[in-house]
C-alpha cells in the first residue's frame, strides 16, 4: 500500500461575495479532488488547537500526526532543521523576514517576494552589521530567512509580519522580558538596508525594497519521534518551504528538493508529482506541499487562489492519481493546513475539509471537495493530529 499526502497550503477560505457567496474551493474546477471526495471519505479536521496561533508550523505538525501540544517549540528551530543547522541546547532560532516598511507602516511582509540572490547578499551584508559571538543570520529562500541567537528568551513575544500588513512597526515590535535586543536588531537593519545597493536598484525598478527585518517565530529544537516509529513506514517530503522540510528532517522522512518547486504562483506542480512518484518506487510514504494558495489568501487575490488551486487540482492531484496506478493499492489524503481567507488575508483557527481516497472503495456521500460539502462528511476531528491515524488506519 502506497501512501500520499497532498497539501494545499491555505486553499480553504470563506463565501465571498465576490464568487456569489462561494469559495475559491467552490468555485475553482478542480475534477480530481472532486473525484478523491466522491468516491472517497470526507470530513473535517481542525488541525489547530484553540489556544495555539494558526500558523503553518503548528497546522502542519498536525497534518503529520504529531500534536503540536506535545512537539511544537516555534518555527525557526523547524526551518533551522531544514538547513541543517544544529541548534545547541541554549541556542534558540529566530524566523528572519525581509520586509517593506514605509514610515511607521510595514508594506509588505516579503519585500516584493525579492528573488533568493538579492535576498541572500542582503542578509549577509545584515550579519556582517549585527552579527557577533553567539549571534548569526542564515539566508535562506527568497524573504525566508534565519537567526539565530544564544540565551533563554522564552518570555519574548513576536507578531508573524504576514498578520499586521498595513500595521504599525513599533507598535507590533517584539515584547517581553528580553525582548529590547531584538527590537534593536530590528531597528538597527532599517539603517543598515534602506541605502543598500540592491534596494537602490529595486526601487529604481519600483519594486518594494527589503529595507528592515523581522524576527518571529522562535524557538528551541524540538524533540520528536520519528515518522517510522510512529507509524512503521519510510518515505519522503516534497515542498519549497523550509518549515515543511523541517518537519520532515526532524520526522526522519526524506526531504527532496525539487528543482522548479518556488514556494510562490510559479512553482513546478508536475515536477512535484514526478518526484513524488519516483520515490515511492522505493518508499511507501509521500508528503508534498504546495504553497501557492496561502500566498493568493495572503495578497488577497481572488483569481490567483483559484488558479492556485486549479493548478494543484490538474497538475500535482492529478498527475499523482495517474502515476499511482501502477500500485495494487494506495490511499491518498488532500488538505489544506489551515485557512487563509481572502477577507483576512492571514491565517485562521477554523476547521478545513479533507478528503480520503482509497482503493479499497471505501465512500460516503459527498460529491465535491470543499468547505460546506465537508460539513456533511463522516468524519469530523476536533484533534488534528489524529488525522493521520485516520489515513493510515489499513495498512497491510
């Protein structure tokens, strides 16, 4: 029995009145996940506890089967993982954005989405400034980045810059006992980039230029079982996302990176797929994520959500289905990790639909894949991590 986990980052949203009170989800043509809910098992799954903030990191954690109660420390120890950098016991990571700030505003929480080349000279020219014994930067994929810093700062309270677009700065700065050397970091990076060369460059081009930092999501190495253990099988991750990788190095799966594959509208779907599928020659267990629908939500682009998710419907759905008939059996489970709605244009706590095809036939009556056919799934799970336990309860 082979074993896939499709994730479209994001894809679950709110009636807009936009779409005549339906969702991207609703109106998008999606026929394969159509397919995986009709002849499937569906439900809900709420993959965030109520008293977690709904990010990425803990909805994926639990989409894993690992409960984010018991695992989660933050993301930056997460994406710290996926660049194999080993964090000491005293060590904690810092998710380091590059950001647009005009006035006391902060514009855009990925500069522009700068490209990894710009982005990587950028934050390099940052910890040649600010960087000390006991105090790194780490580039890593377009605005993504990394610090990280020794000490004991588990009473600092960070704002996810994704959240507060059109914010204040100084009022969504880090809090805290602790808390002043990151906001002197914070500051101090203005300085050091707004008459950077490249951002010079970029606002003559009138991009946004990646003219401050900003530090969230932190936290110490978490300690976790093993995919294997828990579950008795090997396999692989596929995503563009270091938070995802992250998970994946610290569940012992496989972490592929897949040339094409930009975490943004422009990634490769089908060389996810292929991937995918060459690994499970060898494996029984696939994870691939796509992030482009959480970025739609987060720019609040109606048509970009729903081409996002026409494209991992056709492209990646798809395409896995076809090449997953060489198998005798499979399951395939698709869900998105979270909402991201259009309105909010950031993360919410809310359940998201899921579906769950099986070779073995197994189906009850809903016929498409979306948030209110969900509701009348047979399964409905106020726990997420149990999920996955609920996807892999056949195997043979």
């Amino acid at each position: 029995m082979k074993y896939v986990v499709l994730v479209p980052d994001g894809a679950a949203d709110y009636p807009l009145k936009e779409l005549g009170d339906k969702t991207p989800l609703q109106v998008a043509r999606k026929p394969n996940m159509d397919f995986l809910a009709r002849c499937g098992i569906t439900g809900t799954v709420k993959t965030v506890p109520d008293d977690m903030d709904p990010g990425s990191d803990v909805a994926n954690l639990s989409l894993f089967g690992y409960d984010p109660r018991r695992h989660y420390t933050g993301r930056g120890p997460l994406e710290a993982a996926s660049r194999g950098i080993r964090l000491g016991q005293n060590e904690v990571a810092f998710r380091c954005n590059l950001v647009t700030v005009d006035g006391d505003s902060l514009k855009d929480y990925s500069a522009g989405h700068i490209s990894s080349e710009e982005a990587k000279e950028l934050i390099k020219y940052v910890g040649k400034k600010l960087g000390r014994s006991g105090l790194a930067f780490y580039p890593g994929v377009s605005y993504r980045h990394l610090m990280v810093i020794e000490g004991d700062f588990s009473a600092v309270q960070c704002v996810p810059p994704h959240d507060i677009v059109g914010g204040p700065v100084r009022g969504n700065l880090p809090r805290g006992e602790g808390a002043a050397i990151f906001r002197e970091l914070m500051l101090a990076s203005r300085d050091i980039l707004e008459e950077h060369p490249i951002n010079l460059e970029r606002g003559d081009l009138g991009r946004n230029p990646a003219n401050m930092i900003w530090l969230w999501g932190q936290g110490k190495a978490p300690t976790m079982p093993s995919f294997a253990e828990k579950y008795g099988l090997k396999g692989c991750v596929i995503s563009a996302v270091d938070l995802i990788k992250g998970i994946g190095v610290y569940a012992g799966l496989k972490v592929i990176d897949v040339p094409g594959a930009t975490g943004y509208f422009d990634t490769d779907y089908g060389a996810k797929a292929d991937y995918a599928l060459k690994a499970l020659e060898e494996g029984d267990f696939a994870f691939v994520h796509v992030e482009a629908p959480d970025e739609a939500g987060h720019a609040g682009d109606i048509e970009a959500k729903i081409e996002a998710i026409e494209r991992f419907d056709e492209r990646l759905v798809g395409r896995v289905m076809e090449g997953l008939d060489v198998y005798g059996g499979y399951k395939i489970l698709v869900a998105p990790d979270h909402p991201t709605p259009i309105t909010v244009r950031t993360h919410v706590i809310d359940a998201v639909p899921f579906a769950i095809y099986s070779t073995s036939g197994q189906a009850d009556d809903v016929k498409t894949f979306d948030e209110v056919s969900a509701k009348a799934g047979s399964i409905h799970l106020a726990e997420g991590y149990k999920l996955m336990d609920v996807f892999l309860c056949d195997q043979s």
